[in-house]
C-alpha cells in the first residue's frame, strides 16, 4: 500500500512558482491597506529620551507614529514555561537597530519619508559589541562528561589540538521578513513569513495581551525560512497587528534587508577549542572541547548544543565538554541552518583530517574505523546508522582511491593546485505531532490540510508524494492546505523535523481514508478511482481526521500544537538516538599565484532514512552544499565595535555564494528506512545536507597547500 521507495515526481508547486500564481505573504491583495516602516535604534544601548513626531506626522500621507506608549507592557516572564515573545516597543535600547517607533501611512513611500523624519534623543550607555570586547559577561553553560577524558588524552598514543573560529552570519531568504495584519469584526488575522504560524499566533497573542483564539496565521508559502522566520515570534509581528488594532485598517510592513540584519536573528560568532585523543592505530578514544559564542544580554541560543553530535558520530568514550555564552549588546542570535553543527563540525572534522594525517592513515579509513552502532553519550543503540555507507558510496563516486595523500602533490593540467577533502556530518532527527483531515469529493476533487510551511523545501511534495501514491485521486485536482492555522493547527516547520512532521500523517491518512471507503463500498466491486466509486455510491464526499504523536508523547502534545508544538528528540525517544547522516566529498582548485579557491566538484552521500520526494530530497541537500561552499569561503557579517550593529547590512557587502562559485554536486542516498525513528522510516535532511562541507573543503585545501585554516571563511589573504 504504502511503497517502500518512491517514485520521483516533479514539484507539485513548481508550476504556480514559476506562473507567480504561488502567493508568498507580501503577494496577498488586501484592500485599503496601510504601509508600515520602522524606525531603528542609532544607539547600540541606553535610553530613548525624546522622540519628535512632528515633522513625520507632516509627511503627506502619514496617517500615525506609534511609539512604546501605544504598546501593553510586556507579559510577565513564566518560570520554566515558554519562551517570552519578543518585546514589543521600549525606551530601553539593547541594541543597535531595535526599533523604537513605526511609521503607518497611506504609502510605502510616505512611510518612509516618515520614518527617516522621526527625530529621536538618546541617553548613550556603554556597549560591547564582541565577544571580546570589555563589558561582556561570561556565563557557563551546561558541561557535556561522559568517561573520563583528561586521563585518557594525558595516556593518548596520539593528541591533534586546534582552536577553530566560526564568524557571525545572517540567513538572508530572498523573501523579506513581512506581515500584512488585518484586524475585522474581532478576528485578527496575519499573513506572516514564517516557519511557525502556530507559535506566531501564541507569541502576537502573548506579546499584546489577546486571546489566541482570535488570531488566525496564514504562511502558505515561504522564500526561505532557515530559522529566521522559525516562528518564536519575529519582532515586527506584534507591532503591525497592533496598529491594525489601534487604526481598525490592514497595516503591511515588508522589513527592509538592511533593518533584517540588526533585527532578525544570525549565527553568532563561535570559538571551539578542541582536543582529540586516539591510540596509534587511530582508535579516537577521548575528546575535550570547549564551546564558546556571543549571546545577547538575554538570548536563549543554547551554547551547550555544540556538543549534540560531536559528542555521538564517531565512538569516543571519553568526552569532557564544555559551553560558555559571552553576554553582548546585540539583537538575540538563534537558529541558523545546520544551527550548532556548521560551527562545531568545522572544528571537528579538522581535527579529524589533521589526525588521519599524524597518523599516516587515510581520511576514510580513518573514520569509517571510528563510527559505530552506540552513542556513546547515553548508551543507547542508534536506531540507524549508515554513515559508513555513505563514505564508502561516496568514495566510489568522487574516485577516492586515485587521491595521493601528500599536501600539494596533486595539480590539474593548468598549473592549479589539486585538493581532495572529505569530511561528515550529522544531525539529530526529531519529529513533531500532527493533525490532518482529508477529504475526497465525489467531484474528483481532494482537499487535504494539515501542519507544515512549504519554505522552498518540498514539504508540499512530499505530502502530494504520499497521497498520491496511496490514494487512486486525480492529482490535478488534489489541493494541499498547509501552513494556515484556520485549516489545522500548526507547529514550526524547523530542526530538520518538517518531513517526520508531515509525512507519518499523512501516511495514517491515506491509511484511514482508504478503509473509510473500503466501509462504505461494503465489498461492493466498483471500477474507477475514489472520486468516481464516491460518486457511483452517490456520497458526494468523505472526510476523515487523523492525528499522530512523537514516540513517547502523549495526546495532550496535540494541544499544545494549536501555539507551536515542540519537536520530539533525544530523551524522548525513550531506547536510541536517532541521527541523520551525510559524507562530503570535495575537490577545490587553488590557483598558484593568486590564491583563488574554486569548488568544480562535490559529491553528498545522505543517510536520511527513507526518501520521500527523491527531487527535492536531492535539491534541498544541493542547497545546503552550496550554503556550505558559502560559509566556507565567503560568508561573514562585520560587525561595527564603534557604533555597534554591522557594516555589510546588505547582498552586495554580505558576499554569498553565486552561480559562478558553484561546480558539480552530485547528491546520493542510502535511502534504508529507519525502523524506529517514526512510522514513516525517515529521517531528517534540511540542516545535515550543510554539515560537513565546509570543513570537506577546508580539508580540501590543506590537502592542496598543505595550510590547515583555523577560521571561516577561509579568503584569499589566508592562503598568500
Ligand atoms: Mo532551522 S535553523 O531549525 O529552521
């Protein structure tokens, strides 16, 4: 019934993309709306003394200039309860850029004018803008011990130590960060870029003091999530919604990239010091590794997740981690694909290309040497593992075994030098509770509405996947309501678990609908498919609903669904550690004089567990190839240590990978089921196609030059 692989199968959303008629939130038509601009902080902490509205209330066009006055104090803070949203206005300045007044108007163009003309008055406090910079505070965070890892690196045959550097980057989707608010007859209701429509109702509802159940969230489609629109709140929501409320019109703001850099959250800045331990024959035996990040005065980016899979990919028994936030005066950094193990694999995998070469061993061989059916950390069983399949598949394909080990012994016909890395990754996989309801019209038409935003990924697909595959539906009439809390609740689209979030339910639908009917035929043989059997037993349709839950969850996760649901991981997959994987292989090209590093070449080989939507299963690991090729060799915010907030707030100073950076990627999959991470057999993708190669090409490139780079992104000057 339910095939054990998939066939591909083109987006089913390609063709609206391409024809415009897919409508992102900026996109949705809503009559005699009002145009916001917010007005960003110039100081990057202290007091706003004064702010002057006049010559902005003359602007032509300008209909009010909302302030903190017109915002309810915050909510009070629950003690372990969720996180609070995102303040609203204050006097306070925490950093550079946080807004401190809006602008609404009769045009975009009047609200600008406007926003440039509220005249604000300071009270300027010291700052720290870096991690390094006077007045940050060091706060410890949690310590990751498992045996004993000082005396067995003190008896280590073999110890590699580096201090590795991962800088601030900031996610930019091409969408912008958007809320279109309509506030009518008691309803409010948000069309919001976001990963998360539930947790955007809870938070809007919190943040301004409304029952929840008046706000609905529509997000049917996203230009690119990456954890910035993960749904905990974005900072301008709850400002539209209230001047929606406050004017009794719709209020649109589409946030300017250059405010997005100072606003949203970024990766921060992180240090890893680390200390590898292996016998002589390359057992790794022990691991010390100190985390360290810039945090804001109050952020909640756990610093302690550093060590989530470099504590578990290969059999270290000895591990002694620790993890420290330095407290700054900047905007809260958060989730950023691939969000601690972009940082922490970079250090690791180093360390590991550095001992296979103090070794004399082989990079491969090395490693697949090392990994292993247990965690370590807890004891517990993997539910899967086919890491080393994923090197050895990878191997075969990139031609490994023509490689020459030695730094620089490999050029190409034009004189360039030759490197060929490999690195891995991981990530946890999780999965989030859902709701769907499915239902088949005897019309030939299907409706199904369930939990997920489609953010580029292939969420929809992969739901059309099942559907159709399971159910005899007409594929032109099937219609996907996703991402909409009138339609289902919602949770957030984040940390890989979107596809273990969807598809398990999905499953269970097509499963339910499918002895629906079986019931109402009665064993009655009818020919056609089910809109047509519908249709012969004159039901004009069939509606069924179906829930599904995390292994270890109860029903009552269900609720909490409605503001957000958490995901399941770890602990709660009570017996095993469930983990995706993925080997990067990468060959870079340096040109002798200038030092130009070019990437023709990576092959990705996944261990996702199932797959569901071969195409975009393929194209979103691509993606996070090309991410990583990015983070490696372009990617960094710089920060202003003398006014606070960052100099390169925008695409042409911000330098992402572009077309010309990017060679082949061949992407593979193992594509074995895991049998116990959800019933659906699948695991994770969207973070762990990025983890592992950029430390691939950095060890590309030692392999080339024989330069070890200790901090990203590695620029032409590091290698002169
Ligand atoms: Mo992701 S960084 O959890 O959207």
């Amino acid at each position: 019934m339910i095939p054990a692989s998939f066939p591909d199968r083109a987006r089913i959303d390609a063709r609206d993309k391409v024809l415009g008629v897919a409508r992102f939130s900026a996109d949705v038509p809503v009559t005699g709306v009002l145009y916001a601009m917010m007005v960003p902080a110039r100081i990057a902490k202290g007091t706003l003394t004064g702010l002057d509205t006049a010559a902005a209330l003359r602007v032509p066009g300008v209909v009010r200039v909302l302030t903190e006055a017109d915002f309810p104090a915050p909510p009070p803070v629950i003690e372990n309860g969720p996180p609070p949203p995102p303040p609203t206005l204050e006097r306070e300045i925490a950093y550079r850029g946080q807004p401190v007044a809006l602008v609404v108007a009769e045009t975009l163009e009047a609200a600008i004018e406007g926003a440039a003309a509220v005249v604000c008055t300071y009270a300027a406090a010291p700052f720290a803008a870096l991690i390094d910079s006077e007045g940050g505070v060091r706060e410890m965070g949690e310590e990751i011990v498992f045996g004993d890892a000082e005396a067995t690196l003190a008896s280590a045959a073999v110890v590699v130590e580096g201090e590795f550097l991962s800088p601030t980057q900031h996610h930019n989707p091409i969408e912008l960060l958007a809320t279109t608010a309509v506030w009518e007859a008691g309803r409010l209701t948000l069309h919001e870029a976001t990963q998360g429509a539930g947790g955007t109702r809870g938070m809007t509802a919190r943040a301004l003091g409304i029952d929840p159940g008046v706000v609905d969230v529509k997000s049917p489609y996203v230009g690119g999530g990456f954890g910035q629109k993960g749904g905990l709140g974005q900072r301008q929501t709850a400002l539209i919604a209230h001047a929606s409320m406050l004017l009794g019109r719709p209020v649109k703001l589409v946030t300017p990239r250059g405010q997005i850099f100072h606003l949203a959250t970024y990766r921060p800045l992180s240090r890893h010091r680390i200390r590898l331990g292996a016998t002589a024959e390359g057992r790794m035996v022990a691991m010390q590794y100190d985390a360290e990040q810039e945090q804001s005065r109050h952020g909640i980016f756990p610093s302690a997740e550093y060590h989530e899979t470099t504590s578990r990919m290969y059999g270290i028994a000895n591990y002694l981690g620790t993890s420290a936030d330095v407290r700054i005066d900047r905007q809260p950094p958060g989730w950023m694909r691939a969000p601690h193990p972009q940082a922490s694999g970079f250090a690791m995998e180093s360390m590991v290309d550095e001992l296979a070469y103090r070794l004399g061993q082989d990079p491969v061989a090395l490693r697949l040497a090392n990994t292993g059916d247990v965690d370590f950390r807890t004891g517990q069983p993997f539910s899967s593992n086919h890491l080393n399949a994923c090197l050895e598949e990878g191997a075969r394909r990139f031609g490994w075994s023509s490689r020459t080990a030695e730094p620089g012994s490999m050029t190409a016909d034009d004189g360039s030098l030759v490197g060929w890395g490999v690195a891995c990754g991981s990530y946890p996989s999780m999965m989030v509770p859902a709701v769907a309801t499915l239902r088949i019209g005897a019309d030939g038409s299907t409706r199904y509405a369930a939990s997920g935003h489609e953010m580029g990924q292939g969420i929809r697909t992969a739901i059309a996947s099942v559907l159709l595959e399971s159910l005899e539906i007409d594929p032109e009439r099937l219609e996907i309501l996703i991402g909409d809390t009138t339609a289902a609740p919602q949770h957030i689209t984040a940390g890989s678990w979107g596809s273990a979030g969807a598809v398990p339910v999905a499953m269970r639908a097509a499963a339910r609908m499918r002895e629906a009917v079986a019931e109402l035929l009665d064993g009655r043989e009818i020919a056609g498919n089910l809109h047509r059997r519908l249709a012969t037993v004159r039901r004009p349709f069939l509606e069924i609903e179906v829930s599904e839950v995390g292994p270890g969850q109860g029903q009552d996760v269900l609720q909490a669904l409605q503001y957000g649901a958490p995901a399941v991981a770890g602990p709660a997959y009570p017996t095993f550690t469930t983990m995706s994987y993925i080997a990067h292989f990468v060959e870079v090209r340096v040109e002798p004089t200038t030092r130009r590093v070019r990437v023709p070449r990576v092959v990705s080989i996944v261990d996702c567990g199932r797959v569901i939507s071969p195409r975009t299963a393929e194209s979103q690991v691509r993606g996070g190839v090309v991410w990583a090729i990015g983070a490696a060799l372009r990617e960094a915010t710089e920060v202003d240590p003398r006014y606070g907030g960052y100099l390169n707030n925008d695409l042409a100073d911000y330098v992402v990978a572009v077309n010309a950076d990017i060679g082949a990627i061949d992407v593979g999959f193992i594509d074995q089921p895991d049998p116990l991470a959800n019933s659906a057999g699948l695991k994770g993708l969207g973070e762990v196609a990025m983890v592992g190669a950029s430390p691939a090409i950095a060890n590309a490139i030692f392999h080339a030059t024989g330069r070890r780079l200790h901090e990203l992104p590695i620029r032409i000057e590091h290698l002169l």
